[in-house]
C-alpha cells in the first residue's frame, strides 16, 4: 500500500522543523540567551517533547479514530469541509479557542500554576518549545478539542496538516533566531519569535497570547509589539523544577495569577 504523500508530510514536518531550527539556533545569529538552563530544566524540555509529540497526539489519533467511531459514527464528516476548509479549521479556528484559553491560563489562579513551568524558563529555544508540567498537556485545546473537529470536519488529512503546520510554527516562535527585516510584515499575520519573547516576559507575561495568528492580540487589546527582547524570563513565584513538573498544585506557592488579562 502506498502511503500517501499528505501523511507523510502530517508526520515529518514538526519533526523536519525541530531539525531545521535546532541548528539554525546554533549557526545563525541569535538574540542573548538571558538565562542559564540546568539540567532539571533540560528534562522538563524533553518531558514535554515526549508528551506532545508522541503520548498527546497518539490520545488524539486513538479517540478519534477508535472511540468517536463507535460513540457518533453519524458524526463522522459531518460538517463536510473538505481539505481546505478542515484545514483553515484548525489553523485559524482551533488557534481563536487557544487565545481565549491561553488568557484563561494567565486569569485564574488555579489555571496559572499549571501553565506557570512553562513561563519558568530561563530563556528560550527551540528546545523549551513543549516545556510545561505534566498534567498541563491533557489540558489543551489541542487534545480537548482537536480530535472531536478532525472528526467531523470532512477531511482529517487537511485538519492534522494545519495541526502538523500548528507545531511547527509552535517551535518557530519560540527560538531565539534574531529578527530578519521581514519580521515587521510577518507580524500583522503571525505571531513570530519576537512577539513571542515578549510574552514570556518576568515582567509583563500577560500580552501576544495567540498561537499562529497574531489578528486575535490585535483585535482584542493584547498585542505588544516592538524591537526590544525581555531581559528576565523566569517569573518569580514558581516552585522547584520538579514540583513544576510533577505537581505544580503543590501548597506554599502563590496563587495569584500574574496579571489580569
């Protein structure tokens, strides 16, 4: 059986991408680091990768797939999209929900202690892309939400190819490449690496909330455009590596969102 060329492409490119901007971050030129990663940090990184690379998405295939068949089998293609219209689906309509969410994280106490390991990076790179603590990953609208629609959309290989293009500019956007000339046009449509520095910002996490797009910042009041880069990236009130990762509910560390959004 020949596999198709669409599936090939859903599978490589968040992987191809890692490769590409992992050693683009070590040959090209980059803004300063700020920050030092230990080695607490480093496993925090590659426990997120093997979540959301491989446990996350194999959920998502396994209910959608398996489950939802059998659950809603009148379900299945329902909305009849086509590849295109899955496809925009999930590159702009899956991101609108991640903004809201993504605000939600920074508003409510609870939500931001599971959100706060990944603002607890001391710097970013292509490498802090899936840092988060480990319940956080089954939080996302990317496995709530991103089966269901695959599902009924009409086509699950135009809706899985935005999901692939998702993660990649996800690892984009969190690299330290220094900015091109170009980054300027860039940034009316997409959140880039530099929109993306100023969210993770010690001091003011809470602007440039969107994933792909950056129209929803702008519509809605929480872009922060400029040159200028964080020069602190680690928020103040998370806990040790791991209880960040294992158990960020963990007693004695502030509630407190950082700011309302």
């Amino acid at each position: 059986m020949l596999i198709e060329p669409s599936a090939v492409l859903i599978v490589t490119l968040p992987l191809l991408t890692f490769f590409a901007l992992s050693i683009g971050e070590c040959v090209l030129r980059t803004v300063p680091a700020r920050g030092q990663e230990t080695g607490a940090d480093m496993v925090i990184n590659l426990s997120g990768f093997a979540m959301q690379g491989a446990l996350i998405p194999a959920i998502g295939y396994l209910f959608s797939h398996s489950l939802l068949p059998r659950l809603a089998p009148a379900g299945e293609g329902v909305l009849g999209f086509g590849f295109w219209g899955a496809f925009l689906l999930c590159l702009v309509g899956v991101d609108f929900l991640y903004y809201w969410q993504h605000r939600l994280f920074h508003r409510i106490g609870l939500l931001w202690r599971l959100h706060r390991c990944h603002h607890a990076a001391p710097t970013l790179s292509v490498w802090s892309t899936a840092r988060n603590s480990l319940l956080m990953h089954f939080l996302f609208v990317y496995l709530l939400v991103n089966p269901w629609l695959a599902y009924l959309a009409g086509s699950v290989e135009g809706f899985l190819l935005a999901a692939s293009v998702t993660a990649s500019l996800d690892l984009w956007r969190h690299t330290r490449l220094a900015p091109a000339p170009y980054w300027s046009a860039v940034e009316w449509l997409l959140i880039t690496p530099r929109l993306h520095h100023r969210h993770h910002d010690a001091a003011d996490p809470c602007k440039n909330f969107g994933a792909n797009l950056s129209v929803w910042d702008r519509l809605f009041g929480t872009l922060r455009a400029g040159n200028t880069y964080p020069t602190t990236y680690a928020v103040s009130d998370a806990p040790d590596p791991w209880s960040q990762l294992l158990h960020p509910l963990s007693v004695g560390h502030a509630l407190d969102p950082p700011r309302r959004a």
